[in-house]
C-alpha cells in the first residue's frame, strides 16, 4: 500500500465506545465499556477504521503535573503488520510533546522491544497475576475505606495526583475500597475478571492478609497487576494459588516530574497506570 493510500487517523468520540470494546475483547483484554467511556471522556483517542468498522486505537490520557499514560494500543488480527499500531502511538507521542507532558506506558516484552528505541526507559516491572475458583465464605475481617484515604496513598507511593481516575473507578457500581490494618486497596469489575489494585501497604505480610481477605469475600476470577520488585508479596501470592498469566514492564518518555515514597505492591491495571 502506497503512503498515499494509508487509512487516515480520526479522532474518536463517546460514541466509539462500544468498537472500542469490540477491539479490547478480541484482544481478550478486561476492559468495559466504562472503561473505554473513561478514555475517550478524559483523553484523546485515535483510531482507524476499513469502512465503517474501528480497527485500531491508541489513546493518551493526561494526568495532573504534565504526565501523560498511553494505553488501547490495539489493532485487530485482520489488520495487524501494517503499521496502523505505529502510526496510532506516534500520534499521541505527538500529542503529549506537544502539552509538554511525560508519556508513561505498560508494555509488553515485545512492545519493549520496541519502545525501548524510541527512547522509552524502564521503571517497574510488573505480572499480572490470577486466581480462578474462588468461592464465597464468610464476611472476611476486612473494613471498607473512604476515596480519601486512598487517594492519598496512592499520591505518596506513585507521586501522581490520580484523584480523577480513582474516584471514577471506586464510583462505579460493584467497586468497593477495602482496607486491613495498615493495608488498602481497590475492587473493580472488569469484563471477565474482577480486579484488585492500587495496593498500597507497608510490608508484604500487610498486603497478603489483605488480599486473602478480598479472596474470601469475591466470586472469582480474581486479577491483580503486582510490582515485581516486591519479592515476598509475589512469592506469597503465587504460593497461595495465584498463577502468573503474562509480565509488564512500565515504560517512560520525558523526564521524571515527580516521584513516589514507596513502592506499590500492586498498580490500578496495566491499561490504566
């Protein structure tokens, strides 16, 4: 196909939501259509379409302190090694140099492989992990916990100011913020899975009991995006049922604006930051 000929890059709309979700679930990614509402709400998405069918997308959310996190990087079987996932992804680095903002991403080993040249560096390494066949039991001795308190959590572990985002996730119907001792965390629906994170605690014994906690009060199946650095939460977990379904590693282009006091044992999901 000729330059000349190379589908065009349209900006996407609230009403693009559900293609969006018909990409993501081929994917066999979690997100909802809530999920895909948030993005095209509050950022900028592109996508391109073979007639009237959205066969790519790639979308730039803008954070508070002049970030930026790049995500729906997708493209569907029928199209993909065309370039589309390239052209999509150079058009919202575009768009955060052009709001002067550091641009943030989770990626794949393989989209490693290829930020890594675009001058994309490491920071966490992350692995999404999964627990299925869980079964109810009895109300578990974890309490629930106000957006406040998480928020602020989350500001002192990360160093971003996620206010929006986690509101819009802990607002939702079946989310619940949940806390044990001196741990806490988010429980959201996903398209398959339920999904636990941010985690934020002060050592992994914290973190675990946690966990455990929401275990026995969830219908599974269960997903959370642990750090990887945190070696005994990840030892713990795995020991207790969790499998590893696929590694992350979160990405930056720009410099840092800011930094995080400690290390999260676990992130809001690798589509989100």
């Amino acid at each position: 196909m000729d330059a000349t000929d190379s589908p065009s890059i349209i900006k996407l709309g609230v009403d693009d939501a559900i293609a969006g979700l018909v990409l993501s679930t081929e994917a066999h990614w979690n997100q909802t259509e809530e999920d895909w509402r948030l993005f095209l709400h509050d950022g900028v998405v592109f996508g391109i379409r073979d007639g009237r069918r959205l066969v790519a997308t790639a979308a730039v959310l803008p954070y508070p302190g002049n970030n930026a996190w790049i995500s729906m990087v997708l493209v569907s079987g029928t199209h993909r090694r065309r370039g589309l996932a390239t052209r999509l992804v150079d058009a919202c680095l575009e768009t955060a140099r052009r709001n002067g903002l550091t641009s943030w991403l989770d990626a794949t080993p393989d989209g490693a492989a290829v930020y890594g040249p675009l001058g994309f560096t490491p920071t966490l390494q992350l692995r999404r992990l999964k627990l299925v066949g869980s079964m109810r039991a009895e109300a578990p001795p974890c309490s629930s916990a106000t957006i406040e308190t998480l928020r602020q959590r989350d500001r002192r572990a990360t160093g971003f100011d996620r206010t929006a985002l986690l509101s819009a996730f802990a607002q939702r119907f079946g989310s619940r913020i949940v806390s044990v001792n001196g741990a806490i965390a988010l429980v959201r629906d996903g398209r398959t899975a339920r999904h636990i994170g941010p985690l934020f605690a002060n050592d992994a014994a914290e973190a675990l009991a946690l966990v455990r906690s929401i275990t026995r009060s969830e219908t599974g199946p269960l997903l959370i995006d642990a750090v990887a650095s945190q070696d005994a939460f990840l030892e713990g977990m795995i020991a207790s049922g969790w499998t590893v379904e696929r590694p992350f590693q979160r990405m930056r282009l720009g410099p840092a604006t800011t930094a995080g006091e400690q290390v999260p044992f676990a992130v809001a999901g690798p589509e989100f930051g």
